[in-house]
C-alpha cells in the first residue's frame, strides 16, 4: 500500500526530502535484512518490508535472526563494533520509514549518524583494528 503511495506521489510530482528519506529507509533494510521491497505473499497480496521489518526491528534481541544471512554468515568475530554496526543501520532505518513525515529525520542527520559506521579506508570514521594474537 506504501510504495502504491509513493508511486502516485511521483506520478503527481510531490514527493519531497521526506519521501526521499523514507525511500532511503526502504533502502537500508534491504541491505540490511536481504529482502526485496515488496514480496508476494499470494496471488493478490503483497507485504512490504517496512510492514515486516517494523515490529521485529523494535526489540533488539530479534535483529541478528532477521538480518540477512549473506551478511550474519560473513562477518566474522574481529570486529568489535559488527552487533553495534547492525544495530545502528536498522534503528536509522526504523526512524527514516516512520509513517508520519514529520517523525523522519533530515537527510543530513541519516548522515552523520551513518558516517561512523564508514571505515576510515572508505572516507568514514570508524577504526576497525585487527585483533591481537594471545
């Protein structure tokens, strides 16, 4: 039903820098949870990944089940920061798929709240260290 939403919106030319983030949301926990936008679930139905993802993204303890296998299954243990990392993409993605516009945050603060989870060998912040042998 969203993304029929955003598909008259753009036929109407009205999206705006909210929709964008929204869009940008979607985005994430595609990468995030290796799912596609919209999937069929029967002839005539569909869910979306916001529909989905939503009530399974706000208890913390559900997040390495539903996160795509691809990336549960090859990342491994070194990085310190990997559960801090997951955690952070899907609370911006939470926050950018909110249904009322105004609760989205700026694209700017999508951002700089993304920038730390960057390594620093790719233009972000984030020092990833390799561990010491014991």
């Amino acid at each position: 039903r969203r993304l029929k939403s955003i598909i008259y919106l753009l036929f109407l030319g009205k999206l705006t820098d909210k929709s964008d983030v929204y869009a940008f949301g979607v985005v994430l926990l595609e990468l995030l949870l290796g799912r596609k936008p919209v999937e069929k679930l029967a002839p005539a139905q569909c869910q979306s990944i916001v529909t989905w993802a939503m009530p399974q993204l706000t208890d913390r303890s559900k997040l390495p089940n539903i996160v795509d296998p691809v990336i549960r299954n090859t990342m491994d243990l070194k990085h310190l920061y990997q559960c801090y990392c997951k955690m952070q993409v899907a609370a911006v993605a939470v926050l950018c798929v909110q249904p009322e516009p105004s609760y989205r945050p700026l694209i700017t603060d999508v951002l700089h709240s993304l920038i730390p989870l960057v390594p620093m060998e790719l233009g972000g912040t984030l020092r990833v260290t390799q561990p010491t042998a014991p």
